[in-house]
C-alpha cells in the first residue's frame, strides 16, 4: 500500500504517517511545504526508514503535485495539509485561502489526472481522503451534536476556507467521479502539537510560570479527541468509508475551556509540586472574534457503519500528553522562540494586523 500524506509534518498529519509506517507498515510519501507548524522533528522515529519518504512542497503548486504522483504512484490520498489556526486567520485570511481552497484544488487536479491514467483494477483501488473539521458546521447551541446532515455555517475565515475545500472535494466526486471521501472531526490533542493551541499552550506557560490566557468566560465547550485515535479513524474511513460520504470524527469528550485549563492545571500542580498551584497563572482576556459557543460531535455513523471507537478518554489522553510535554522539551522548546505564547488575531481599528 503506497500512501500519499500531504500535511504530514504538521501535527495531526505526523501522527497519521507514524502510525501508517509503524503499525500498518505502509509506504509513505509525505509532503509539506514546512511552514512554522511544519517540523521534520515530528517524524523523527521514521528517519532513515526504509518505508518513508519526504518532499518538501506546496499543494498549490500543480506542477510538483502531477510530479508526486507520477513518481511514487500512490494508491491512497490523504490529505491533511491546510492553514488551521483560528487567530491567525483572523489577521492573516489570504494564507488560509491560498492553502485550504487554492491548495486543495491543485491537489484535486493533480489526483484527477493521475486517477484517469490508471488500470481499472488500480481506479477501483484509488481513494482520496479530504481532512477537515467540525468548525465549518459553525456553533451549537446548548443542546444537539454535529451530524453528517449539519448545514454548514463556518465563523471564521479558517472554517470558511475548509469549507470551501470540503465542497470542492465532494465536488470532484460528483462530477468527475474521483474516489472522495471527506471526514471531519473535532479538536485534537496530544504529542507535537504546535504551542499555539490550547492545551500545549497551558502546559507550557504553566512550565514557564507565565499567564494562562482564557478567551471571555472560559466557557466556550471544545469535543475533544486525543491525536492517535483520529489517526485509526482517518485510516479506517479511507479504507472502508463508502465514496462521496462524509465521516465525523469526535471524541465524546465534550469540555468548557475553563475546565480544560484548571484540569490541566491541577495535574501540573501534582507533577511540578514546587511551582504550583498553577492555577493562579489563569488570566482571562477579551474574546476571539466570531468565537463559536459550542462544538460536539456526533460520531455514530463512523462507529456503527465502520467499527471505530475512540480508545482515550480525555483524562487518559491529557495525562499521555502532559507527560509527553514534559519529557520531550527537546522538541517544543526551539519552537518557542517562534512562538513565545503573545496573543494572535488582533485587529486594530482599521482591520489592519496589529
């Protein structure tokens, strides 16, 4: 099995192709274009591996995309790469258009072309996985979950633009009959994940002895996944999902903010004794802009129809990931120079960056 992973050094994608490699022992070819999310550290168990392969490149370029294909010849495409940070593409939207929509055309084209050139043997083979998230579907209410059947609704410029993808996508299946199937799944979490979310966020300010940030009142609910079960699930929606559905992805660990953060701050306290509490670290600061209430996802189709279940709940996975944190500083602490925790997605009174 020869396997395309576009994104694969960013976070979710560097779990996916480990566990393609490591436990599946597929062949990968993963691409990226390595921006600031983007670390070959986060694939550093496969250097050398006689089963991976990297290339350096960008999505929307058409040409080095026809080139991958034409070259390693994949069976499978799964495709992660995308701009994903909500504040940055508040002040930073063209990025994530450039990326999410622009991107995810020329890898479809590409894809396309490659797909018309195969044996029908290999046609009936082919598929192609678009990756996305339970923000296009917009804010819930206090009550209900995100199905399948969800109109979509996104917020933000990030959530218009996967939008934007998700359709192009079920759009190059309708019409020109390319194998798609389309996931999208709710917030992860675990090792590598880049300092700017959430939760590595807290336990790096909290190492350092810096200001929590909390968003408005903290009560903003997040569904939370933990990384390694998203990337099973990934794998078994591109091998049995059926053509042009879509599969949600969510870890029925639904949490306030403000939960999330005094959780993680309590299991710091235990691990780090002499620098707590930790909680007092907690400052609350203006809300995001166009910050969605509520997201919950309801995973049922991919459990009944596929077999998946999430194997972490979200006191097994913070637990994994702190520790993981606090074992692995070698690889979170040059990224810090990068992104030292300052607050993203400000705008100024003309709308400019600030």
């Amino acid at each position: 099995m020869r396997v395309i992973v576009t994104g694969g050094a960013g976070f979710i994608g560097s779990a996916l192709v480990r566990y393609l490699v490591h436990v599946k022992g597929y062949e990968v070819l993963t691409i990226d274009k390595l921006t600031y999310a983007g670390t070959l550290t986060a694939l550093k168990t496969l250097d050398n591996h006689p089963s991976h392969r990297f290339l350096k490149a960008d999505i929307a370029d058409g040409r080095a995309m026809a080139e991958a294909f034409d070259s390693f010849r994949p069976n499978r495409v799964m495709h992660l790469a995308a701009e994903s940070h909500v504040d940055r593409s508040i002040s930073g939207a063209a990025d994530f258009v450039e990326t999410n929509v622009v991107g995810t055309f020329r890898l479809l084209e590409a894809a396309r072309l490659y797909f018309q050139g195969l044996s029908e043997q290999d046609k009936e083979a082919f598929r192609f996985l678009h990756v996305s998230t339970d923000e296009v579907y917009g804010s819930l209410g206090d009550e209900g979950l995100f199905t399948e059947q969800t109109p979509y609704d996104p917020s933000s410029p990030y959530s218009a633009s996967k939008a934007a993808s998700d359709h192009l996508a079920k759009a190059w299946y309708r019409t020109y009959g390319l194998p798609v199937v389309v996931s999208n799944c709710s917030n992860n979490y675990g090792p590598y994940q880049f300092p700017e979310k959430l939760i590595p966020l807290i336990i790096m300010n909290a190492l350092e002895g810096k200001s929590i940030p909390v968003y408005g009142n903290g009560t903003n609910i997040r569904d939370w996944l933990y990384v390694d079960d998203h990337a099973r699930a990934l794998d078994i929606i591109v091998e049995r999902g059926q053509l042009g559905e879509t599969y949600n992805v969510g870890g029925c660990n639904e949490r306030r903010n403000i939960d999330v953060v005094t959780h993680i701050c309590a299991l710091m306290d235990q691990h780090r004794s002499a620098q707590g509490p930790h909680k007092r670290l907690i400052s609350y600061v203006t809300d995001r802009p166009g910050h969605d209430a509520r997201y919950a996802i309801d995973a049922t189709k991919l459990e009944t129809e596929l077999g998946w279940k999430a194997q972490e709940t979200f006191e097994t996975g913070i637990e994994k990931t702190i520790k993981w944190y606090l074992e692995n500083e070698w690889w979170w602490s040059p990224l810090r120079k990068d992104y030292n925790g300052s607050r993203l997605g400000l705008l100024n009174s003309a709308g400019s960056r600030k």
